[in-house]
C-alpha cells in the first residue's frame, strides 16, 4: 500500500489550502495527503495514525526541509519558549501496518487493532477526554472475552499496547524555560503544525501573484510557473 509522497507544487498548495480552510483538523490531514501521494482519501483514512502521521513528516520534509522551529508557552510563567525541530530525526522509518493483536489482562485476553483516521473522527464530538479515550479503545476491540464494557485496567493496557506497537502516533518533545526553569512535555501534532506552515505558505502565494499580475500582467498559472528564487527577485525589484 506504500506510495511515494510527492512534494506539492505551488498550485497544489493552493488546491489544497483553499480546499482545507473549512474542514476539520482531521480531514485537512487527509487533504494534505491526498494531494501527495498515489492513494485515495479511503484508503488514507484506514492507515493508522503512526502512519498517517509518518507521511505528513515525510511531506513536510518534501515541501519545506527537515528543520523546522516552533513556540509554546511555558505553563509556569507564561514565557514563550522557542524550539527546534528536525522531523527527519522523529519520523519512524518502518510502515506500521493495520494487522490485529493482542494483549492479557489479569487474564482477559483482549484483540485489538490500532486507531485510524475514522476513529478519531467518531470520537472526536466526546464531551471529556476520559469518555473520548475509553469510546477510541472500545472503537478499537475486535474481541474481548468477557463483559462488553472495558474496565479501568483494560482501558490503561490497551492504550499503552497501542502506543507501543505504534510510536509515532504520540511524539513528545521536552521542553524547559529559560526564565523560569520548568521543564515540561509537549505533545507534537504534525497535522496541526503542517497544515498551519501551508496556509503561510499559500498566503504568501496569493500575495506574490497579486503583486506580479498588478505590476506585469501576468497570469496565475505564469507567475507559479515560475521558480520561487525567479518570483522573488521581481518582487525584490518592484519594491526597490
């Protein structure tokens, strides 16, 4: 099921900010990886999210290199803490394939599979993160060899089960303040980040083509033509 990701073109970008400004987070993932890659939104939407995620930061280190920085708050001062990020180094290299497993509990054998793209989305709508956890792990049991509720133990060993068999699903980058000192863990949404650098980036975009059609007449599709380095030297020389 493996495709190659492909790096989008300026008119892809454009497709697809304007395509995800009023969709869910969840399906702007999918958005963005549709215009990458060989497969359908379907088949995208049954990867596991360790994979899904693995694609975006292959995507993002297509279209945008592997650095990247970004900001938090720390939760003691309010202080706004920048950091680096190299999303080669935190992107699994191994597919995570979609098979069933299974793990023993006090000995209730429970089979599951790990979550997906649509499981998110049926659980998203839950009124606190402790029923949206337990309606996901639920979602995700395939057999349980006794009650149909999923006690307290269960619910913890399978979520841990789940993040063992699939890392990338949950990256975590630690973080301390300079002013203060506190040190912290910041849980790295790739889809959140990714979507918000191309929409920059398709803003910017918009922004060069109205300058160079103002000033030269150009069309759309002649101006994203153009290699980015080409755009800004004209654009450097209109606002010299």
């Amino acid at each position: 099921m493996e495709q190659p990701t492909r790096p989008l073109s300026p008119e892809k970008i454009l497709d697809v900010w304007e395509a995800g400004r009023q969709q869910h987070e969840l399906d702007r993932a999918l958005t963005l990886l549709t215009a990458a890659s060989g497969l359908s939104r379907d088949e995208l939407a049954d990867l596991p999210i360790g994979e899904r995620d693995a694609r975006l930061l292959r995507l993002r280190k297509l279209v945008l290199g592997a650095g990247a920085a970004g900001i938090s708050e720390c939760p003691e001062c309010g202080e706004r803490v920048e950091f680096a990020i190299d999303t080669a180094t935190i992107a699994c290299r191994e597919e995570v394939t979609e098979t069933a497993r299974e793990i023993e509990v006090n000995g209730t054998r429970v089979q599951f599979r790990l979550p997906t793209s649509r499981d998110l989305a049926e659980v998203v709508a839950a009124p606190d993160e402790s029923q949206s956890l337990r309606r996901l792990l639920k979602r995700c049991v395939i057999r349980l060899n006794s009650a149909s509720e999923l006690p307290d133990e269960i619910v913890e060993a399978l979520g841990a089960a789940m993040l063992q068999a699939d890392p990338q699903s949950e990256i975590i980058i630690s973080l301390g303040c300079p002013n203060c000192g506190r040190q912290w863990e910041l849980l790295f949404d790739i889809a959140h980040f990714l979507w918000h650098e191309v929409a920059a980036q398709a803003q910017r975009l918009v922004c060069e083509i109205d300058v160079l059609a103002r000033a030269y007449g150009w069309t759309e599709r002649e101006i994203l033509s153009l290699p980015a380095q080409r755009r800004r030297t004209y654009l450097e020389m209109l606002a010299a």
